[in-house]
C-alpha cells in the first residue's frame, strides 16, 4: 500500500496565502483551484457527510487525501 504524504501546516499556509493574493486581484478561479487543493481536515469531511450527505461532500472538489489517510479510501463510498 502506498504511503500518503501530508500536507504542512506551512504548505497549506503557503497555498493559502497565494490563494488569497489571486481573490483580491479578481481571479476567483484560481483561488477556488488553491483552496481546493489543501486537503479537507477529516473532522469536516465527517461533519459534512453527516449533516448534507456523501454526495455533497464528494461534489465539493476538495483533496480528500487526509480522509482517506484517516479514514480509509472506502469510507468515501459508502
């Protein structure tokens, strides 16, 4: 099995950060691309498939790397 590479809290700052700078010159896209692209912390990823439904949470386009570190890749399928 493949091991999973966590993200840093410096690396999700750093992303953040450039996510940010995009939004205040008007590129929207490329932000929602970014933040996208930190993983989702598990507690939400839960919290969201409890209250909305997994097929919210998998319509979002989050990195779930950390859900599936944490909980397992078939816990995103049931």
């Amino acid at each position: 099995m493949a091991q999973t590479q966590t993200m840093t809290l410096d690396e999700k700052l750093a992303i953040g950060c450039k996510a940010v700078e995009l939004r205040k010159v008007g590129d929207e896209e490329g932000y929602s691309r970014l933040m996208r692209s930190i993983p989702l912390p598990p507690y939400l990823a839960k919290v969201i498939k409890d209250k909305v439904g997994l097929d919210c949470l998998l319509s979002t386009g989050w990195n779930m790397s950390e859900v599936e570190a944490e909980f397992g890749p078939e816990w995103l399928r049931k």
